[in-house]
C-alpha cells in the first residue's frame, strides 16, 4: 500500500475507532485528500508535458543553431572567423553513440584553462600529495629515472591528445581556443567531444564525484579504460560515416616532432598513459561486438577490475579469473618507518616495465601467468633520495613465476648494468650503484619477491619481515 493510501486508510480507522459521531468527518477529510491529490497529479502531467515540450524546443534550437552560418557542410563564421561547427559535431556524436542527453555548448579556453581542469579531475583520483607520492615509489621501484608527479605531465599531454574536457562539478564542457583556428573538424575534436559526452554521460559511475575513492594504479587504468575506450570507438564510428574527418598530425606518435612528444615524460609513464585510448578501444570494440552499445553501457555499472580483464575482454565478460584483488600482505615498520606508499601495479604496467629492457615475445611470456602483486615503498633518508622499495608477485604456478623472473632479471642487468650470467634461478642478489637488490622466489614457489633498497641493512630488514609472508 502506497505512503498516501495508507495514510488514508489509518485515518479512516482512527476515526471508526474514535466513536463520537467522528465517522461522517473522516470521511469528509478522505474525500478532500482524495480531491488534493487528483490536482497534483493533473498538475504533474502537466509539467512533464511542458518539460518535454521544452526538450523539444531545446532540440531543435540546437540543431539549427549548428546549421547557422555553415559552410563547405561543417564549419560556422564568428567575428569574421571560420570555426568548427562543434555544435553541430555534438549532435552528431550523441546520436551516434544512441545517448538521450543532448550535446552542450563549447566554451573556448586557452589551453593552460582547460589544462587546470583536467588536472583538477586526476587530482580528485589522487588527492594531496598522491600524486608526488606515487613518482618517489615507482622511482623506488626503479621504473622512472627520478621521482616526478606524473599528473600534470598527463594534463598537459591531455590536452594535445583531446583539445576538450567536460568539468562534471561546473556541468561545461571547455575546448582549446586553439581548435577554433582553421573550421575543420578533425581527429582530435571528435576524441575530445566524444570523452566529454561519455564523461557527462556515465562518469560518475565510474568516479564517483565528491567520494575519495582510493583506486590502485592498476583500477585506475582499467576504469580509464572504458571512458577513454569509449570515446576512441565513437570516434572510430563516426570516421566511417565521415572519412573526411582526419588526423591531422599525420606524422606517428614515435616521430620526435609529433605534437605529443613536446610534452617530456618518463617512458613508463608515457606507455601506461596511452593503455587507456588504446588497449581501452580494443576492449570497448570487443563489448560492442557482442552486444552493441548496451553491453558498453554495462561496462560502467561493472567495470573491469583490472587491466587484465581489460586486456582479456573475454575473461572480464565470463568473470573466470584467477586473479585476486588484493594480495595478502602485511606492511611492516623497518627502522620504525611504515611505507608511504602501498599499490597494485597490474598485469599492463608490468608489462610495461618489462618492455623497457626484454623483447616484446619475452616480456609477454613474463607477465603472462599474473594474479596479483603489492608495492610496498619507504622514504629513503630525505626526500631528495631514492626510495626502498619491496614489490610481491604471485603467478599462477611456479613455471609462471620462473618467466618472470627471467624476465625481470633482464631489466635489473641493464639498469644497474651488472654482469649476470642469465642463469640464475630462484635467487638473484648484488650491489651496484649505491643499491642493494634482492630478487627470490617464494609463496611455494608461486611467488616472487623483489627488495631494492638503499643500504644494506635495510635490504636484510626488508627479506627478514616480508619474503615469508
């Protein structure tokens, strides 16, 4: 029974019950609340009419502000400019992507405005100083040469790769005043524009706006994956329907005097940056295969995991994984410090890492039995030098775990340039530059413990309170 209805009912009950002559009265009362709720909901109807008459009105208002003044089919005259009819652009994108919100207006901005607003938005993920914290512990790791914040080196590169950006706090979508130059509509504000929509449409599914959730690095990249995923298949669509829209920056990403090189960043950041727009449109294109833009829709309710079921669009539908969510660990004080940083780096940025210094076949058989790992990092004696660091791998069986250390070894004999034979096995130990590395295996055989640490007594610490865990 409805609040209303129930209402109704007990007071028909506390009037029968009260006896005094009260019956006719709450009667009388019903009939009155009856009369005041058959005016709401007529005047309900009508507002929900109204509103979609309004809707309408927006829609059409839209549509024919994106026609004002085209010419050649995409552009529009301002002050005597020719810009890209974004407008026009937004619609297009929306209908394609099957989206019931309409498109909203572009606000041009010089690029350092629309840099603060992207930064604003990786900032919310990794708030205060996490993202300085987390350059000193890749640095401790040894996967950057020195310790950077790696989010205002993703803001500004961002901007190159999308030109626009949707402030979900402000509800504006900003754009590069630098795109409103020739009227062409192009590679990059068709990625942009569609990111905006998709961040409009479903990010708050993603990212919560307001929550400090505490994302791994590793779901971190895997939820990225989807919005950016997403907006690289609609763009993908959209230059089937519309093969003039183009790259302009023809030159390949590789090329030193591509647009995106001018913003110098260390070359795992670099990499796992891209994950997101590319190994993310492989898994949105593989979801929209199988069940068109509902099943990519699904995506942001349940988002993968990890960049594993990313990179396995297969696994992340059927769910069978061995992998786990967190990896049993428990960080302990060394010196009576307690790490400053505790993370999941995932089956990609190991990937990664793994890259820099083994060929791609045997870097892809190292990482190929993941099910989990934990980063463990300390401060070093300042700030200003490099970090401890304790990294647990788990594979799925002991041969798995034995890829990865041949692996891994390989990256540690280059980096510290040491002379190791490629015949180690099970255990790998040495001094060189200042650092005290430890490599073994461990967890029965399944596991694989790295220590690299500053000094050496600190390394025994490390192997003494973490490689039985």
């Amino acid at each position: 029974m409805g609040g209303i209805g129930a209402a109704i009912w007990l007071s028909q009950r506390a009037a029968v019950g009260s006896g005094d002559g009260k019956v006719e009265e709450a009667s009388g009362l019903v009939e009155g609340e009856a009369g005041t709720i058959k005016l709401l909901e007529g005047q309900v109807e009508y507002l929900e009419g109204q509103v979609k008459v309004l809707q309408e009105e927006n829609s059409a208002l839209l549509e024919q502000l994106g026609r004002l003044g085209m010419k050649d089919g995409g552009a529009a005259k301002v002050g005597g400019e020719v810009v890209p009819d974004f407008v026009g652009l937004g619609i297009e994108l929306v209908k394609l992507r099957e989206l019931k919100a309409l498109p909203t207006a572009a606000l041009p901005v010089p690029a350092a405005v629309l840099e603060e607003k992207i930064i604003k938005w990786l900032r919310a993920r990794q708030p205060g100083e996490r993202g300085m914290l987390q350059g000193r512990a890749l640095h401790a790791l040894g996967w950057i040469p020195e310790a950077v914040d790696p989010l205002p080196l993703r803001a500004a590169l961002m901007v190159k790769q999308l030109g626009a950006w949707y402030d979900e706090e402000e509800a504006t979508l900003y754009v590069d005043e630098a795109m409103m130059g020739d009227g062409r509509e192009a590679y990059r504000e068709t990625l942009g524009l569609s990111m905006a929509q998709a961040l409009r449409e479903f990010g708050g599914k993603l990212f919560p706006f307001g929550k400090e959730e505490r994302l791994s690095f590793d779901e971190q990249l895997a939820r990225e994956a989807v919005v950016a995923g997403d907006a690289g298949l609609t763009r993908f669509l959209f230059s089937l329907q519309r093969p003039e829209i183009q790259n302009r920056d023809e030159l390949p990403v590789e090329d030193p005097d591509h647009p995106f090189n001018q913003v110098v960043m260390p070359q795992f950041l670099r990499q796992t940056h891209f994950f997101p727009f590319g190994e993310g449109f492989e898994f949105m294109q593989g979801l929209h295969s199988t069940g068109g833009f509902g099943q990519m829709n699904g995506a942001y309710s349940r988002p993968p995991k990890n960049t594993a079921e990313v990179l396995d669009g297969e696994r992340y539908l059927t769910g069978a994984s061995a992998v786990v969510e967190r990896l049993s660990m428990e960080p302990v004080a060394v010196g009576g410090v307690m790490p400053f940083w505790d993370d999941v780096m995932g089956k990609y940025a190991i990937l990664t890492a793994l890259k820099m210094w083994n060929e791609p076949e045997r870097a892809g058989l190292g990482v190929q039995g993941w099910v989990g790992d934990r980063l463990l990092t300390y401060r070093g004696v300042d700030d200003k030098q490099r970090g401890h660091a304790v990294w647990q791998t788990l594979w799925q069986d002991g041969e798995w775990a034995e890829a990865f250390f041949r692996a891994m070894a390989e990256c540690l004999k280059q980096r510290y340039s040491v002379p190791l034979s490629g015949k180690e096995q099970g255990v790998l130990s040495f001094e060189a530059g200042g650092r005290f590395v430890t490599m073994m295996g461990n967890r029965g055989g399944a596991g694989v413990i790295l220590v690299d640490a500053g000094d050496g007594e600190t390394a025994k610490a490390f192997l003494m309170g973490y490689q039985n865990q």
